[in-house]
C-alpha cells in the first residue's frame, strides 16, 4: 500500500512539473518554453529513438525470461508513450478552448 501511495505521490509530481513546462500557451514563461523545447527535442531525437528501442528490447528480454507477452507489451507501450508522449500532450495543452 505505501509503495501504491509513493508511485502516485511521485506520479503527480512529475505530472504537475510537465504540466508547468508544458503551460506556455497559458501565459507561461519562456524559461519553461525552453524547456519545453529542449526536452521535446530530446525524446523525438535519437536520444528517444534509441532510449525507445532499448525499452522494447528489455520488455521482450524480460517477457521471454518470465515466458509471458506482458514484459514485450509494457516495454512496447513505454516505448511507444515515450516517442509520440510530447507530441501528444503538446496538442492537447496547446488546444484552444
């Protein structure tokens, strides 16, 4: 139960920061634009390109080691939120209302 409580706890953190960086269209500052900016680059540049592949490399060790799709499937999903994750949260808090 605790540990439920610190993953969420954590979760929440890092949700509210990215929601700050990501908060310039709402009268953010150019420091979290930059931000912004710079981390995007990173996750949809070879930096995430191969971060990604590595998470589905380890998913699929990990499911042939424990002998269930469940390991390939995580790591699929970590790789796939990771590459299209910003593109995704950019179009949703750049939405006009």
């Amino acid at each position: 139960m605790r540990k439920r409580v610190f993953g969420l706890a954590c979760f929440a953190v890092v949700a509210g920061a990215a929601a700050v960086a990501f908060a310039n269209g709402s009268g953010g500052t150019a420091e979290f634009s930059n931000l912004e900016g710079m981390l995007t680059g990173w996750s949809q540049g070879y930096l995430g390109r191969s971060l990604s592949i590595a998470m589905l490399i380890l998913g699929l060790g990990v499911g042939i080691m424990r002998q269930s799709i469940m390991g390939a499937i995580a790591g699929l999903g970590a790789a796939v939120a990771f590459s299209y994750g910003p593109s995704i949260i950019g179009t949703i808090l750049g939405a006009v209302v």
